[in-house]
C-alpha cells in the first residue's frame, strides 16, 4: 500500500494514476484514432526506463498504472513492463485492440497485470475491417473470453460511438455481457460536433431508458448503468470526454508519451516535460522528482 499523498495540481485535483504509452507501433490502422494525443516519437523507451520512472512516480503519491500505445503488446518485452508496474502500483491495467491478447492473456495475469480494456468498436466482422483495416474480429472475441478465463477482472471491452453505431453498438454490448466483460462506450474525440452530439447522447439516452440502477464513478465522474439481461444485472459504463468539464474536474491522471514526455493532458500538447533525456543523461533522482511536479503543475482542466 502506498502511503505517500498524491500531489494535488493547482486545481486541487489530486494525481494518483499515470497512462503510459509504451509505442507508437500498432497492427491496426483504426480510423479515427488520436494515438493518446502524442506527436510522433523520436525515440521509445526500454522497459528499465520505464521501470524507474514508474519508482519516481510512486514516490510522489502515484498508485495506478494503465499501458497503452500504439498497441502494447506488439512490444516483445511487455512482460517485463507488466512486472516493473506490479513491482512499484497498487493497480496495474492495460489498454490492448485484442488482437494478440489471447495466447498471453494468463501471462499477462501471472505478471501481474490486474484488468484490461480491449477496444472491439463493432463485433460484426466487415464493420469491424472497415474501422481497423484489418480482418481480425475473431481474435478480439478469443482474447475477450481468454482474459475472462484467465481471471483478469473487470475485462471492460472498449466501443466508440459514431453516428451510425446505434444498432451495431447494441449487438456489441450483447456479446460483451454474454461472455462475463464490461462493455464501455467512448465518446469519439475530435469528430464533427454535430456527429458527436448524436452519436453518444442517443446511445446513453437509450441505455439510461433501459438502467435499473446508475453509480457514478470517482475516475471522470463516469456513469455505469445496470441493465437486466438474461435475468442477470449487467453493466455499461459511458465515457464522455468532451464539451465536459465534470470529466476534467475529475481528472486524476498524467500521461507519458512513448518517447518520454509528460503529458498532462490528452487534448493539448502545452506543458510537456521530457524527463527521458534527463534520465539518459544520468539525472538524480530528486531531479526526476522536480520534473514530475513540474508537470503536474502545468495540468489545466481543458473543459471548464
Ligand atoms: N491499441 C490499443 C487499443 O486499441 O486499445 C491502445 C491504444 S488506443 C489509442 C486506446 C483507446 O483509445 C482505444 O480504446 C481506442 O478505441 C480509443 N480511441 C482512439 N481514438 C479515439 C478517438 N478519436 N476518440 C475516442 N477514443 C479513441
């Protein structure tokens, strides 16, 4: 358990989680896809690197970790960044398109890794090539039902909204809760206002209509809806992060782009820090320290 305080921005709002891009490498070219918002990288951190900036963030209050990237698991060395966030966070996630997920899903698990998010925007195969380019939806419903089995809990499965998604996005969800995931659905980031406006408020009124119960959680103040479904309590969880300044009021994350820089936001490049080359450079601790916190000072909420 770590006791250390997170830091709290100038905003007050505490920094307690950290999302790592671990490459900017991906076997899937998905149309709309803002790769976390990195320019492109120079460089890609090795895992040691990782590994220490993971130490440096625990020491300042940090507890949560979530790869992603690019796609994490086209690193060969994903094991070793699994057990780098084991060794220093109290909870260890991944952000993966799936589609090589299944045949390491109980290393995964056995290297620590606690839950994972597999992004499947469609489970009808041609809708599902036209959005990623590639024909490889029966891999992500394996690797869905291989990481259920291997016991990485929740496996919350990951659909963007878009305009025309409103039946397929039902069809999805039935799947996801008919092998035991999560379904969660995103907001699309950076498509046309009006589309956006469509797209996600529809789909969460539909949803809202059919909820038994909604609990709001404390990450971005995100509603889950629980639905009946084959006579059992099922959940969705909506994630809107745009136009939304409860999301960003709720922000408690900071970002590292594959090539070392922290981000303090997905939706804006102001205020990065490069506390790779430093590291390189042979930086003591205290001086990572400092640039960490330089960071997180320069965290604004985007939407206010
Ligand atoms: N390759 C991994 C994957 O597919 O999950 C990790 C990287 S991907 C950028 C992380 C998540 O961001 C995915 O769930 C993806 O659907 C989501 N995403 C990508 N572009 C987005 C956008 N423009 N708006 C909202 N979500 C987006």
């Amino acid at each position: 358990m770590n006791m250390v305080e997170p830091i709290k921005d100038k905003y007050g709002r505490p920094v307690e989680s950290i999302r790592i891009s671990v490459t900017e490498r991906c076997n899937l070219n998905c149309i709309y896809c803002h790769n976390e918002g990195q320019m492109e990288a120079k460089t890609e951190m090795r895992a040691e690197e990782i590994e220490k900036i993971l130490e440096i963030a625990s020491r300042i209050g940090i507890k949560d970790v979530k790869f992603t990237g690019g796609e994490p698991l086209m690193r060969k060395d994903i094991l070793d960044i699994i057990r780098a966030g084991r060794k220093y966070m109290e909870d260890v996630s991944m952000t993966t398109n799936g589609t090589l997920l299944a045949p390491v899903a109980l290393k995964l698990k056995e290297a620590g890794l606690n839950r994972v998010n597999i992004s499947m925007d469609s489970v009808e195969r041609e809708r599902y090539r036209k959005i990623t380019g590639k024909d490889m939806v029966d891999r992500v419903k394996d690797a869905i039902k291989a990481s259920v089995e291997a016991g990485l809990y929740p496996v919350k499965v990951n659909i963007v909204a878009f305009p025309d998604s409103f039946d397929d996005i039902f069809k999805t969800i039935e799947f996801v809760w008919s092998v035991n995931a999560m379904p969660q659905i995103i907001e699309a980031i950076n498509v046309g206002r009006n589309k956006k406006l469509y797209a996600i408020d529809e789909i969460e009124k539909r949803i809202a209509s059919m909820a038994v119960d909604v609990r709001v959680r404390k990450l971005h103040k995100r509603k889950i809806y629980s639905i009946v479904y084959d006579g059992k309590i099922r959940e969705v969880e909506i994630v809107r992060p745009m136009h939304n300044s409860e999301f960003c009021a709720n922000c408690n994350r900071i970002r590292l782009t594959s090539d070392g820089m922290l981000k303090p936001c997905i939706m804006h490049n102001r205020g990065l820090v490069d506390i790779l080359t430093p590291l390189r450079e042979g930086a003591t601790d205290d001086e990572l320290i400092a640039l960490f916190k330089k960071a997180i000072m320069n965290r604004f909420p985007y939407w206010r």
